[in-house]
C-alpha cells in the first residue's frame, strides 16, 4: 500500500471509529468500555505517525492515549470525549497533509 492509500485508509478508519464511538455512547453511558476505542485509536495514531514522520512538527503534538476504563459514566464520557477530539484532529492533520501533497510521496 503506498502512502497516499494508506493515508486514505487511515482516514476513513478514524471515521469509522468517530461513528462506533457515537453509537456506543447513544447506548448510554456506563455500559460501554473505553479500553477498545483508546487501542484502536492509538493504533491509528502510530500509523499516522509512521505515515508522517518525514514531515515532523504537528504529528509529534499528538500523544497516545491511555487504554483505561473508569467505571463512573461521566468519566467514562470524558475519556470518549478525549478520543473524539484527538481523533478529529488527526482526521484534519491526515487530510492536511494529502492536501499539501497530492502525489501521495510521504
């Protein structure tokens, strides 16, 4: 897979866990774990890294969230707040970058 799929890849998983998270947090909060989204997210992340490195700066603002599973709701909703957030920008970072290089190289 060149860069420029696997760039694609990346964002369309990022989507893809945008909307699990939305339909797991609509189940209601506290019967849901967070551990799952925090992992897949920081897989996503390494890739992105990787995918990145060359260019530097702004991926290294990003850091790997932790993979725990508070058992009170609104901590619970605080951490998949954090997913959320972090995922998005790395949603706009990703297609930032394809912006900026269209032929796919890094």
């Amino acid at each position: 897979m060149n860069a420029d799929e696997t760039r694609e890849t990346l964002i369309h998983m990022l989507q893809q866990l945008q909307a699990d998270m939305e339909t797991l947090y609509q189940q209601g909060a506290g019967y849901y774990t967070c551990i799952p989204l925090a992992r897949r997210y920081n897989k996503l992340l390494s890739r992105a890294r990787d995918l990145l490195a060359a260019s530097g700066g702004i991926i290294d603002t990003f850091d790997d969230l932790p993979e725990n599973d508070p058992k009170d709701p609104s901590e619970k909703s605080k951490v998949v707040q954090e997913i959320k957030i972090e995922s998005r920008q790395l949603i706009t970072l990703l297609e930032a970058a394809r912006k900026h290089n269209p032929d796919g190289e890094g």
